[in-house]
C-alpha cells in the first residue's frame, strides 16, 4: 500500500503508481506522480515480450489518461486545439504487416 493514499487493488504492478497519479489533489505533486506513473509503465512495456494484449492496451490507456491529466491539471490555459495527446497503441504496431 502506497504511504500516501489507499490506492485500490491494481490488475498491473505499474497500475498503482498511475492510479497514486490519478487520485492526486495537490498541484505541486501533480507532477512527479506523472512522473513515477510513466516510468513504470515504460519500464514494463520495456518488456514488451511479456505483457498480453489486455496489459498492453490497459497501458495505452493510461498513458492516454495521464497526458489529459497532466494537460487539464497543469496546463489548463493551453489551447484545448493546440493539445497533443500521446497515444500508444502496441496492439495495432504488433499486428502491422512487415515490409518486404
């Protein structure tokens, strides 16, 4: 358990410091807890080999949402048409024909 908060049961080892980020009311570690999340989800799609097509969309997916946070939370006067958002999608880049 996190020291910082009762964060729920994860599925995913990574998915406990994305959900730390995601549950975070203070602006000031807004930041870091971004931080820690996408590192640990990078560290594990690192090991990509290992991850099922459940984990890695999961991870897409919270990548996803930790860019919104990130651009509502603490950059809330960027343009919304000016916003970027990342998106992985390990499913798709797996399934792409190779070229000949």
């Amino acid at each position: 358990m996190n020291g910082d908060y009762n964060i729920p049961a994860a599925r995913y080892e990574w998915q406990r410091p994305y959900l730390a980020a995601a549950l975070e009311t203070d602006s000031q570690l807004l930041s870091g807890k971004i931080s820690e999340a996408r590192q640990a989800i990078h560290s594990k799609l690192s090991q990509a080999a290992r991850l099922d097509a459940s984990e890695q969309s999961a991870a897409a997916d919270a990548l996803n949402a930790l860019a919104t946070l990130e651009q509502e939370r603490l950059h809330p006067d960027v343009d919304t048409e000016h916003r970027t958002t990342l998106f992985l999608d390990w499913a798709d880049a797996k399934n792409e024909p190779s070229a000949a």
